[in-house]
C-alpha cells in the first residue's frame, strides 16, 4: 500500500482553492492567511510530485493533473464527513448526549432557560454547551464536535445551513458617570475622540466594529484591549472609557453600574443564527431543541 504522505486540511485547502478560484476567497472561507494557504497547497503539491493549480497574478485555474484529483478529493473528504456525521449519531444513542456550541452572550442570557426546560423533560438525558468565540463555535459544527450551534457567521460558509433567528444591535456601552451616560442614542461622530475599550482585533465582533470606524471621517480610537468581553467590561468599570458591543452581552447585573446607549446613523447590528453541517440529519430530540430554542429567540429580541 502507498504511503498517503499529506494531511486532510491540505485536502480541504485544495478544494476550497478550486471551489473558489481564488486564493484570497478560499483563505477567508478558512480563516486562513493567504501564506498559510499556499502553504499547505505547496505540501500536497510535493508530496504528489504535480502540479494542481497555475497561478498568476489575476487568477487561479485548475491543471488537468488538478481537475483529476479534484474528483477524488472530494470524493475522500465526503467520505469522511459522512463517516464522522455516523459516529456523531452513534455516539448520541450510546450516552444520550446533544452538544450546543454558542457565542458566550447567548449561552449566558437566553440559552440557560431553553435548556433548563428542556433538561426537566429530558432527565435522563445529557447536555453540553462549547461556550466559544465565533470562529470555535463554527468550527464544532463543521468537524461534528457540536450537534447545533447559535452563531452570527457561517451563513456563507458551503459546509453550513444558517436559519436567521434574531437581529441584535450594537450599544456603547459606558459607566453610569461618562458624559453620555444620560443619552439615550449617540450618533458615531459624536464617538470622536473617545478612547475606546474594545476585545482583540481577531474578534468578529472587533471586524465588524472595525469596518464600520473605517467609513468616518473623524473616528474614536482603540486604546485598551482584551481578549474577552469579560475583560473589556472590566476596562470600561474602572472607567477606561466606553466600549462598543452586542447588546446580549450587557446582563441586568451590570445595567446597575453600566448604561447601554442606541448608536445611529447608521446602527450597527448582527444576525443570530442556528448553524448546522448541510444535509444533517435531525433526530426527534435534536428537532425538539431546536423548536424551543425558535421560541425562545422570538420571545428574546432585546
């Protein structure tokens, strides 16, 4: 038997290259860097001595070598995905046990209760909640360590199905003696010259908040960081300055000491959403989560 001398995210590298005809649209689809991604095609390229793809500075083509091997590597990473999807079901009957991925603002505020309710109609079985950021939470669906996920990204992403449940809007959020505290909406001019408090540059919050600074001629900038929300509400308590975040992640504990301001003109939102691996399949108990969790997103809008 040949040595299989490659590894499967060079596989999946490859395929996204194809699928997209692009090496800056496959890197995205990947969290990737462009680098990393030439990266891995390099490898697979010399552990099977051709040439897949010819490259030039406009585009990106498949050789005929490429267009051959396409066939079978979508054909082995099919079979995978299939493979996993029924150890995944195995594993659900064995031990009774449905695993949720969520972002940390909804599986603090609205998750608890849905699965509070389910859990009292379901003792017997088991649950599991990956707490994680965006990109974690999309990963545990897509390689099966999560049955369901509660996201605002994946939407575009081939591998997933996104069910749009809920738009949450962005708040300043200050202490209750900044300036503005008394405000009840604030247009993003009026943020010049604030020091922000903000999570990490590689949040997807932190893109969108980003992109939207980006389009203002005069703008506040970042000042104090943190990786978490957690850290960055700390900032804002010791009255570092005002951060920019989901209005989920504001808790009626904090509203004693913090104020949650409408910003406009224009508002800033994101689109909550329940994610799963395309074509899964729902058992009864999975179905029944996911119509409380429908509910409970109606009845949760902020």
């Amino acid at each position: 038997m040949a040595r299989i001398n490659f590894e499967l995210n060079e596989l999946q590298a490859f395929i996204a290259v194809a699928e997209k005809s692009s090496f800056k649209a496959a890197a995205e689809t990947l969290y990737l860097s462009q680098p990393a991604l030439s990266r891995r095609i390099d490898k697979l390229e010399q552990a099977l001595q051709v040439r897949l793809l010819e490259r030039t500075t406009r585009s990106v083509r498949l050789t005929g070598e490429g267009e051959h091997f396409l066939q079978h590597a979508l054909a082995v990473v099919e079979e995978l995905e299939a493979a996993m999807h029924g150890m995944g079901q195995r594993q659900q009957l064995r031990c009774g046990m449905l695993t949720i991925a969520s972002i940390p603002s909804v599986a603090q505020q609205l998750l608890p209760e849905v699965l509070a309710v389910f859990a009292r109609e379901h003792p017997q079985h088991r649950l599991r909640v990956i707490d994680e950021n965006a990109q974690e939470v999309l990963a545990s669906v897509l390689d099966g360590r999560a049955d369901l996920g509660i996201n605002f990204i994946g939407g575009e992403d081939p591998g997933i199905d996104f069910l749009p449940l809920l738009t949450e809007r962005y708040l300043l959020v200050v202490r209750r003696d900044h300036r503005l505290a008394s405000r009840s909406s604030v247009r993003w001019q009026e943020l010049a010259g604030e020091k922000l408090v903000s999570v990490s540059p590689h949040s997807s919050n932190r893109l969108l908040i980003d992109h939207q600074l980006a389009a203002l001629a005069e703008r506040p900038q970042v000042y104090y960081e943190a990786n978490h929300l957690s850290g960055a509400y700390g900032m804002v308590l010791a009255g570092m300055g005002p951060v920019i975040v989901p209005e989920l992640s504001l808790t009626q504990a904090q509203k004693h000491m913090l104020v949650g301001i409408e910003i406009s003109e224009p508002a800033l939102s994101r689109t909550l959403g329940l994610i799963q691996r395309k074509g899964s399949h729902h058992s009864p108990l999975l179905q029944q989560l996911i119509d409380q969790l429908k509910l409970a997103f109606s009845q949760g809008q902020p």
